[in-house]
C-alpha cells in the first residue's frame, strides 16, 4: 500500500519550483492558480527570496500548488492513501477526490492570507520542543500557557502562544530538552487563529465537497475521513486545532503502508516518517524534489500501488475505531 504526503509551512526553499517549470503547460497552470490564491505563484516558487516565501499569506498557496502540480505527473489512481501536514491537508484533499484542485488552492489562499492577518492582532510565536519525556513536556507547555500546537512523532513536540510564555518555557525547559524558536509569524493551530478560522468558515459553505475516492488522514485525530462535507468541517477546524502528524503516521504503520512519497518541497515528512516508523516493516521512501525524481516515484507506485477501491471503505472504518480512544488525549 503506498501514501502521497502532502508538506506543510516551513519546508519551502528558494527557487525550489523553479526545474518544474520546465513540464509541459507547468507555468501556464501556476498562472491560472495565482489568479485563484492571490499571489504570484510562479515569482514565489523561482525568484522570491526565503524572507518572501516565508510570508504565510504567500506561502500557504505556494505549498499547495506545488504538490499539485508535481501530483499530476503521477499515477495517482494507484494511490491508496493520501495525507497532509497543516495547509498540506488541502492539498491531500484534492489528491483523494474531495476538492477541485481550483477550490483548494481557493481556501489556500484564504488561509494563508487571514492566518498572516490573525497573527498581526498579537506578538505570538512558536517554539519546537526537541526530546524529553512526552508527557512531561507538555505538561511544561501548559504551565506557561501555551498550547501543544504540533506534536509531529518522537521527540518532537511544537508549543505555541504569547511570546513571554515562550521566553520563559526557553529559560525553564523540561530536563533533556532543547528548545528552538521557529521562524513564523504566530501561534498557528492555537485560539489565536480564531478569525482565520471565521473567515475560512464563511468561504467554505460556499464550498461543496466530494466524499474521498481513497484513504484520507485527517490532521485532528489522524483517523480516515468518509465524507466531504465532514472533511471541509475538519479543514476548517484546522486552523485552531493541534496538527496530531504523529496519529497520522500511526495511521499508516496500522494500515501497513509500504511505500511513501513525498511531493516537493519534500523532505520534511519523509524525515519524520523514517524516524517514526523505523525497523522492521518501514516504508520504503521517496522524496519527490525535482522531476528528476519522477522516475523514482513512478516506479515505487508501480511496486507498492494499487487501485483506489473497495477495500479503502474497510480500512477508513478500522482507523476511525483504532483511534477513537487515543485521539481524546
């Protein structure tokens, strides 16, 4: 069985779009998006500076256009599973059937643009939490009133909120952790986001969804979602909630997922998958970066794809029983 991962903000690098350009009709369609996400996608992805494309206004659309773009160069009906972190889940979306590729660059381009206006109404930030006791880290991160906004596998444990919090939790961290500040413009996936999240409700019943035609991990619980309508709530919902990655990958390991690849700017995920799910049965990974990579990829597909079909009902209703207990913790 094999997973299409969909990154999230912070993977992006400059001029990383720029050799996909070179594919038929390639630029024509990043245009044809810029219009939909209001911002130059094809500047963002070739010339713009790291400062420029770390802007979250610009960089949410950029992420997702990528991924599509990169997706059509492969047999995606041979895809089983489809699975995105933060803004990535948009993307997944539209890979398993359940938005025109047009709506989700749309609502991308929503979210990109409230979150950036959200995270202007305070000084808020984000901090990675590396190492220690799981339980115990996040026990530090509510002491100091902060939210788990990430918690993206073993050792890694993302907090977020008002900045003096994070100042303190940096002076005071867990024993065995390290603490680094990350580069964003706020508490992503906190209250703090809560008119983004408005903003991005009012587009989305505009919205109508399809049911997934293949195994959709949901960043909320990391459990398989059925139905569109309840997808786009999740989506929306998203935008405040903790981004559960790791519950996604226990999602894969419990489906037995075989083979993973990553759509550019790849890297990220598959690093965190391949230090997630190591020894015995680990999925075998390819990290789609140019279309260089693309023979790689169409080759993995070949050797651990399948048909979309009738047995993803059975496994969407496993996963959504595995995870009912663990999701509520």
């Amino acid at each position: 069985m094999l997973a299409v991962l969909c990154p999230g903000q912070g993977s992006q690098k400059p001029g990383f779009l720029t050799p996909w350009l070179d594919l038929p009709d390639a630029e024509a369609r990043l245009r044809s998006w810029s219009e939909l996400a209001g911002v130059d996608l094809v500047h963002l992805g070739t010339t713009a500076d790291a400062d420029e494309i770390r802007d979250t206004a610009r960089t949410q659309p950029l992420l997702v256009a990528a991924a599509l773009l990169a997706a059509e160069q492969l047999p995606m009906r041979q895809v089983a599973v489809t699975a995105g972190h933060s803004v990535g889940e948009l993307g997944a979306a539209a890979l398993a059937g359940a938005l025109p590729a047009t709506d989700a660059i749309t609502l991308a381009g929503v979210r990109g643009r409230e979150m950036a206006a959200a995270c202007a109404l305070e000084p808020t930030g984000m901090a990675a939490m590396l190492g220690g006791d799981p339980d115990e880290v996040t026990a530090a991160i509510s002491a100091h009133g902060l939210s788990a906004a990430n918690r993206n596998g073993k050792g890694q444990v993302v907090a977020a909120g008002a900045l003096d919090g994070l100042e303190k939790l940096a002076a005071e961290p867990p024993e065995r952790v390290r603490v680094v500040r990350l580069q964003v413009a706020g508490a992503f996936h906190t209250p703090y986001m809560a008119p983004a999240e408005a903003a991005l409700a009012t587009v989305a019943a505009g919205i109508t969804p399809s049911d997934p035609d293949r195994i959709l991990l949901s960043n909320l619980d990391g459990t398989a979602v059925d139905n569109g309508r309840e997808l786009l709530e999740r989506l929306v919902r998203q935008v405040t909630a903790p981004v559960r990655w790791d519950l996604c990958m226990a999602t894969l390991a419990a489906l037995g997922v075989t083979g993973v690849i990553e759509l550019p700017p790849a890297g990220t995920l598959a690093g965190l998958v391949k230090r997630e799910l190591a020894g015995a049965g680990a999925p075998e990974i390819v990290t789609l970066k140019t279309p260089d990579d693309l023979p790689a990829a169409r080759e993995l597909i070949a050797r651990h794809g399948t048909t979309a079909g009738g047995s993803v009902n059975e496994h969407t209703s496993l996963t959504s029983r595995d995870h009912a207990g663990e999701a509520s913790s």
